[in-house]
C-alpha cells in the first residue's frame, strides 16, 4: 500500500481509504448498503490488512448509525486507523439542526464523538458549503475543536473553487486552522473538478480525497450499453447519484475499461480506480463495497499500474471540452502556464 502526504499537513494517509456509507442501511441509504457491525468489522480487517489507514463516514450517513459501527468495528484498535467524518446536514428538525454555524458544529461534533466511542477525530470535513453562515464563524468554530484537542484536522467537501480559495483566504487572514483537504466528486465518468478544484488543490496545497471513483458503480463493468441496471446495484434500487450527462460517452469509457482490463488481467474497476491514482493532486480514494468480494477487488487497486499508453487512451477518451476562460488560456496564455495551470490545459496546447 502507498502512502501520501496529506495537503501540507504531516499526517500520510493510504491511497485507498474505507468509506462508510453503506454502514448502517437505514432509511434511503438502505439503496446503497445494508453493512451491519458483523460485516463492517470484516470490511475494516481485510481493508486494515490490506494496508488502508484511513476510514470515512459522517453523522448524516443512516442516521449516525455508520458513526455508530466505525466506532464498534474499530474498538480495541484505534491505533490502527484513522478516522475522518464529516458535519453539516440535517441532524434533527430544529432551525439549527443543520448547516454550519458554530452551534451545529459544535454540537456535531460532540454527537460525532459519542457515536464513534473515541475522544478525538483525525480529520473533520464539512459536508457541502453553506451560504447563510459566515466563514468567519465555520472556521473560528472548527479552529477552536482544533485547540481543544477533539479534531485534528480540518477539511471540506462538494466545495466549488471560490468556495475553497475563500475559505483558505480567510484562514490565512484570521491565522485559523486551514483546509488539509478536500472531498470531491472526480472519476473517468465526471472530470468537471479539473476546470477548477484540481488546479486549486495544487496551487494550494490541499489534499485530494475522491468519493465516488467508480461513479456510484457505473464504472465497475457490471452496467453495459443497452442493458438495464443489474438487480441488487444501486441504480436497480434508484440511487441516481452521480446523474449521467452523456450515457454515450459513459458507455465508451466503460468499453475501453473493459477492453484494458482485459489485457492486464484486471478489472475495469481496478482499472478505473488505478487511472484517478495517477491524477495530480490526488491523495486517496474512498472505496465503499455492498460484499467482501467487491472490496477485495476495489483493494487490489493499489498494485495496479497503467502504462503511459493506457492512462493516456483513458485520459483522451473522457477529456472535459475547455470552458471559457480556459480554451483562451491554452490559445494566448499558454507561453507562461503553471503546474495549476498545467493540470488541464497541457493536453490542450497547439490543438
């Protein structure tokens, strides 16, 4: 197992990390996984076995209850893991039972603590921006859990670029603890994070987490072109993230998965999870599985190395067309790029 910086920080994490979502299976995330503490503990065995440091859930995650079995699953051994969660969706039905003010996160953040039966958090993502609370109040709030020794670590998720590089701004200015990392939707099916967040990521300095690598399972070979979704998937049971915006191009990418996998006598998912690997800025992937077969195919990732040939037939195949203002950068700014720059337009200049 390969191991990465995490951002600028000291703290070297896993490049497979074990997410939760499927812990618990309550209410309508019953569509993605129904792991109870039995199977969650044989998950983080083989995952831990594996080499993986890292486990990922959040308190909205079935309610708390993935909190719950991270925290039974990983009793006696704490030593072994670390572990991110993440707080800013709904926890109850009151008007500050959500959202990122310092009350919630504080609360959340307690709440959190209860449920994983530990005394502290390695990393503490926010779930998604919010708009209405100051930044000011979300980053003193998460800078003084810092302080207080109940997170180490602070990150976010589904941020846009402006959202991240203002958050970072003001950390700076205000001397508080700064984004480590960022949570992002990011796969060979969706390259949108590379008009803004990769680029961020590498000016910044901000690790890389990938949620979703196999597109919610569309890149993992089990759905073809024509055919409808396989019974005891996801999208069977009508979980429709992440949407699909060209199914025709999906279904080239899965082509050429299958076709490579083929060859190297892999799969297209661990051909599909080796490609992000391979992409600027990208510290870990958080792999989840319905079974233990489909975790020990997601692990095997980590030793899987594509060619040059390989990583750029993919890379050209699912390649984002240049948004403006980027097309006019790669046309009258390519003589004096960066390596931010660089992660998207380099394949672009001269064409």
């Amino acid at each position: 197992m390969e191991y990465r910086r995490l951002g600028r920080s000291g703290l070297r994490v896993s490049v497979l990390t074990l997410g939760a979502l499927t812990f618990g299976g309550r209410g309508v995330f019953a569509k993605v996984g129904t792991t109870d503490v039995a199977d969650a503990t044989r998950q983080v065995d083989r995952a831990l076995d594996a080499g993986v440091n890292l486990v990922d859930t959040a308190d909205a995650y079935s309610g708390g209850a993935s909190e719950e079995i991270v925290g039974q699953a990983l009793k006696g051994r704490w030593n072994r893991a670390l572990v991110a969660t993440k707080a800013r969706m709904p926890t109850g039905a009151g008007p500050n039972d959500a959202g990122l003010s310092r009350y919630h996160l504080i609360a959340a953040c307690e709440a959190s603590l209860r449920r994983l039966g530990t005394d502290h958090i390695d990393l503490y993502q926010v779930h998604a921006w919010d708009g209405a609370t100051p930044l000011e109040e979300t980053l003193s709030a998460l800078d003084d859990l810092v302080r207080a020794g109940k997170i180490r670590y602070v990150g976010c998720s589904n941020y846009s670029g402006w959202h991240l590089m203002k958050a970072l701004a003001t950390s700076d200015r205000c001397g508080l603890a700064r984004f480590v990392s960022q949570q992002i939707y990011y796969s060979l099916q969706a390259r949108e994070a590379e008009y803004e967040l990769v680029p961020a990521a590498v000016d910044q300095g901000v690790g890389v987490l990938v949620w979703s690598p196999l597109a919610g399972g569309l890149l993992s070979g089990k759905y073809r072109r024509g055919e409808a979704p396989p019974e005891g998937t996801r999208r069977f049971a009508g979980w429709n993230e992440p949407p699909v915006r060209d199914e025709a191009l999906l279904y080239d990418v899965v082509d050429a998965l299958a076709g490579i996998a083929e060859e190297r006598g892999a799969s297209p998912a661990q051909v599909a999870l080796a490609w992000l690997l391979s992409r600027p800025a990208v510290t870990s992937l958080v792999i989840g599985a319905r079974t233990d077969g489909q975790l020990a195919e997601n692990l095997g990732a980590a030793d899987l190395v594509l060619t040059s040939g390989e990583l750029d037939r993919l890379t050209a195949l699912s390649a984002p067309a240049l948004l403006y203002p980027y097309w006019h950068q790669a046309k009258l700014a390519a003589d004096r790029l960066g390596p931010a720059d660089e992660t998207l337009l380099r394949p672009h200049i001269g064409t």
